[in-house]
C-alpha cells in the first residue's frame, strides 16, 4: 500500500532526527536523491550532461534549501545551474554551497516585487525547471508574487517549441498538500521528488493530476512515521488488490464462494444489468441472482446462460445501475432488496438510481457508488448546497461529507477514484484511462464490486463490528480491477464496456499470478 502522510506528521517524525543529525545532513541527503532524478531524466532525452541548463525556482524555505543543495551537486556535475531566487531570503548555507559550486544565482526578488522577465529569460536558457518555491511548510495558495511567477512560467511553458522538462521538490508548490486541492496557479510537473513518504496531495485530484511521476526518496523516517499517526490518504497497489481477492479454496462451493443479488437494469435501460452481470461474473461471483423485469432479464440469460434469475438468499447485493428512481416498480424492487440487506446485515453496493432511494443514515456495510453529479445529487438530498464542479474541485471535502451524511462507504467515480468510510484513509485509485469514460462503464464497476462483496461477506462483516476499513479497500480493490481491465480493454484505443468487462477475468488472473 502506498501510504500518505499529512505535513503535520511529515514534519513530527523529522523533528527527532533533525535534533540528532549535523545540520542539513537531511537536506543534502534529499538533494542528492533529486540531482539524481534530473539526471536520470535528462539520459532518458537523451540530452548530454555538459551543456545541460537547469533552472532551479528557489523559494524562502527548505525547499528552496533541496533545490540549492541539488544544484551545487549538478554544477559539480558540468551542468550549468541557474538559481532564481524568489524570495527575499533564502535557505543562507545551501546558497553558499551553490554558489562555491558554480551555480549561477540571480537574485530576482525586490521586496513585493519580483522581476519575472528576468524569471522568464532564464526560464528560455533552460531544458530543465526545478520548482521549488514551497513544499510542505506552504499555507494556502501561492501568495503574490509567486502565483504570477507560476502563471507567466506556465503560458512560457506552453508557448515553448521544446516544453521543459518540470521536476517538482516534495510537491508541485502551490497545492493543497493535505487535501489535493488547487487553491491557485501551480506548475504542472514531470516527476515530484517527495520527500520520506508521498503526500495526500500527490495521491489526491484535482492536484494529482499535476504531479507527474512520483519518486519518493527514504529518508530513514519510515520507522518514526509507521508509529505517528496513521495516513491520511492511501493507494492500494496490484500485490494489496491480490491479497484481498477471494481466491476459491478445494473446499469451496458455488454458495461459500459468495451470491450476489442484483436489482439493475429496467426496460428502458435493459444493458446496465446485462454490464453489472457481465463484470461480477467476470470478477468470480459465486453465483449471480437477477431480480428484474423480463427485457433485461431474456437478455441476461442469453448472454450469461449461469445466470438465476428470481430471488433466493444471497450473500450481499448490487443495487441500482439503470434504473430510474422515478419508475415505481424498479423503486420498490431497489428499496425491497435494501430494506432485506438492512435487517439481514449484509454488504450492499449502491449505484445510479439506487443513490436517490437510500434511507437517511445507512450502515458502513452499505457502499455507494456515485459520480460527481451523483455524490452532488446525495449531498443536495441532505441539505448541502453542493453542484457537480465544487464537488470536481474539492472531491475529498465532498466524499467525506457524504460519509459523515450517510453513515455509508462512499466510492466517488472519476479519473481517480477516491473511497473513504467512517474509518481509515480515503483510498485514492488510478488504475484506469480516460478510454472508461464511456456509457455503461460503471455498471462494470457495480458488478465487480458486488462480487467482491459477495466474496468477502463474512469477513466485512466482522470488520465492520471491529471499526475497520475492509469495505473500502474492497471498494478500491474493485476500483483498480477495473481501472485495469480499462487499460487492457482499451490498448491504448477505444473500448465500450462490453469489452472493458470481458477484461476483467484476464486482470485478476494476472493479479493473483502476482504480475506487477
Ligand atoms: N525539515 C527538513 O530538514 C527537511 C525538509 N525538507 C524540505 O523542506 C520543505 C519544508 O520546508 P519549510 O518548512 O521550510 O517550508 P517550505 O515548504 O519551503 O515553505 C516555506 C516558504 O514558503 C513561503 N510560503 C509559505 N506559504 C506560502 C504561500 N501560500 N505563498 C507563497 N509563499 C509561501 C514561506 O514564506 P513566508 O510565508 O514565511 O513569508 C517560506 O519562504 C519540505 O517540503 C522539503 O522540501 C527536506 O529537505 C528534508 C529535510
Ligand atoms: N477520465 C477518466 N479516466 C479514467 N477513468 C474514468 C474517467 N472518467 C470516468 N472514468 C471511470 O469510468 C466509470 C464511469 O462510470 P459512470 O459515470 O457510472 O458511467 P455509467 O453510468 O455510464 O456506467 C467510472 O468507473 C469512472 O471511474
Ligand atoms: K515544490
């Protein structure tokens, strides 16, 4: 699992090791890893060392202090180094380093005012920008001058025939580096070189999406940051997806192996069910039980013939995909099948129209599946104020509302995917490619998910009793399955959700086999 830690406990698990170590050991250690980085990057262009311009964008902390500190290594190195200084005062021992290293230092900053066509004319000399205004000692926002230094080098970016390459330290400066938000202008990066441990703002969107590649360098804090406070943001990689994958056993059989009920799919909207089908079936359900109206299910049955349509006891459900809930029928099937699932404690996966059919408080086993517009939908219903964009710019201050609002485990749907409960880390997922954006694609996910509940129903729910996360790792587990057979489906091309779905058996096999 790739955990985050908040500035907070970043800075709380430095403090002893600061206090223990000469001054700067961390810092230089941390810049050496970054001269690495730019080096590296700079072969794989294919760009000879000498010759080679790096502009470090220097700010008043230690951040600045990592980049001064990695210059003086690359000068050393036959790079030519320039250092814009953009604040008034900077980290002073790695300027002197820098400087007796050769680095060409150019101090832009006049009280309020910096000189950005001086910034620009150095930005124009280099292949390679080292942002390094802020890391995690960042407040807000960038705060003039800095945004419009951003902003200028930003369009200077886009307006250059040969687009430099941008190497962030810690994080791309002007995030929310706790949150992911973006509360001002930031430099989109290639790769960020973060510090100890990612940041939640670098697993997060909207500002993930600005991070580029993530290195992260051990700076022996592990140990100390395992035993502070626990992440605030996670990803679950392709080996944590297979330890949760119910994996059958010689003693299993079809019931052990998990039932699934799904109430999806309508006359109007026959296809979400036969998708839903297609991608639990996919994902090994045990068995699959369709409770609906005869279009979909003739067209379930011809389609997956294992099929069996009409109600028995199930081990958790999937709810809600194509169905609208204004069609009084499709309703009370939803609302039946949840009220069941309620008084028999089972899990629930809740998706499309079954979002507008929920209870006021809901129990943790019950995950919701919305997207943007949805999740906004949700929170509407509970008396927030809340459209799709604001929940697009600030997903995780809108997952976590809809969780405090429910009670429920809530999967927010998009580019990246977040999935947070009552307890632990919101789980952050980008497994999959813009090619998933299409019309039935989550129906896929609705029916992986179920699966996977169905799978793993005994133990939710003696997690569930303990206070733990299972149902949003299993909801992020999904989240990277599909994210996967997306990437498979697609090859790079288009794929509906048909083939997305037909991907999936192909996905957990590798992730089971352990392929990376
Ligand atoms: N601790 C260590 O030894 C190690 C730390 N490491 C490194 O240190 C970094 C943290 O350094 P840090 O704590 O000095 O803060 P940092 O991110 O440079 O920002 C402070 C500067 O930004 C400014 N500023 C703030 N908000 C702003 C805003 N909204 N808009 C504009 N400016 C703003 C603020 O100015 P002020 O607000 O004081 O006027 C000040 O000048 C960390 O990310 C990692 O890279 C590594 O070397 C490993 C060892
Ligand atoms: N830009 C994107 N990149 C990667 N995945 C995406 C992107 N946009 C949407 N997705 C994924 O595609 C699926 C779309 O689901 P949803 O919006 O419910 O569609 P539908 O209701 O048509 O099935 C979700 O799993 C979502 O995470
Ligand atoms: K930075």
């Amino acid at each position: 699992m790739i955990r985050a830690y908040p500035a907070a406990a970043i800075q709380a698990a430095e403090e002893p090791v600061l206090a223990a170590t000469p001054a700067d050991a961390l810092m230089v250690q941390a810049a050496g890893a970054l001269a690495t980085t730019v080096l590296r990057e700079l072969r794989a262009l294919g760009a000879r060392r000498p010759g080679s311009v790096v502009l470090l964008l220097v700010g008043g902390g230690n951040n600045g202090g990592d980049a001064l500190y990695a210059g003086a290594r690359l000068a050393r190195r036959g790079l030519v180094v320039l250092a814009a200084l953009c604040a008034g005062t900077v980290h002073e021992r790695a300027l002197a380093t820098a400087r007796s290293a050769g680095v060409e230092v150019h101090p832009l900053r006049s009280g309020a005012e910096l000189d950005v066509l001086a910034l620009l004319t150095l930005a124009r000399r280099a292949g390679v920008w080292v942002d390094a205004l802020t890391g995690i000692g960042a407040a807000g926002g960038l705060r003039e001058p800095l945004a419009g230094a951003v902003r200028a080098l930003d369009d200077e970016r886009l307006a250059s025939p040969d687009e430099p390459l941008v190497v962030a330290v810690d994080v791309p400066s002007g995030i929310g580096v706790d949150d992911g938000a973006l509360p001002g202008p930031v430099l989109p990066a290639h790769v960020t070189v973060t510090m100890s441990a990612p940041k939640p703002g670098l697993l997060l969107p909207p500002a993930a999406a600005l991070a580029g590649r993530i290195e992260v360098v051990d700076l022996g804090l592990d140990a100390a940051l395992a035993a502070g406070a626990p992440e605030t943001a996670a990803r679950l990689t392709a080996a944590d997806a297979a330890d949760l994958w119910p994996v059958p056993g010689a003693a299993d059989h079809k019931y052990t192996r998990g039932v699934l009920g799904l109430v999806a799919g309508s006359a109007r909207y026959p296809g979400a069910a036969v998708l839903a089908t297609s991608g639990a079936l996919g994902a090994g359900v045990g068995m699959l039980r369709y409770l609906g109206p005869p279009e979909p299910a003739a067209l379930i049955t011809a389609r997956h013939p294992e099929t069996v349509p009409g109600p028995g006891r199930v081990q958790a459900w999937a709810l809600g995909s194509g169905i609208d809930p204004a069609a009084a029928d499709r309703a009370a099937a939803v609302r039946e099948a949840l009220a069941q699932a309620l008084a028999e404690d089972l899990p629930v996966v809740a998706d499309a129209g079954a979002l507008a059919l929920l209870p006021e408080r809901l129990p943790a086993t019950t995950l919701l599946t919305p997207h943007a517009g949805e999740l906004a939908a949700l929170l509407r219903s509970r008396g927030h104020d809340v459209d799709r964009a604001q929940v697009e710019a600030e997903p995780l201050r809108h997952l976590r509302a809809a969780v405090d609002a429910t009670g429920a485990t809530v999967l927010l749907k998009g580019a990246t995917t977040l999935v947070a409960g009552p307890h632990g880390p919101v789980h952050a997922q980008a497994d999959g490619t813009p090619w998933l954006a299409t019309a039935g694609s989550g129906d896929v996910l609705t029916g992986i998910t179920g699966a996977l509940l169905a799978g793993c129903a005994a133990e939710l729910r003696s997690d569930t009793r303990r206070g733990g996360d299972l149902l949003a790792r299993l909801g992020a587990t999904a989240a990277l399955v599909h994210g996967r057979a997306g990437v498979r489906a697609s090859g790079g091309g288009p794929a509906g959700a048909t083939d997305v779905a037909r991907a999936v058996p192909g996905v957990v096999r590798e992730l089971i086999e352990g392929e990376p």
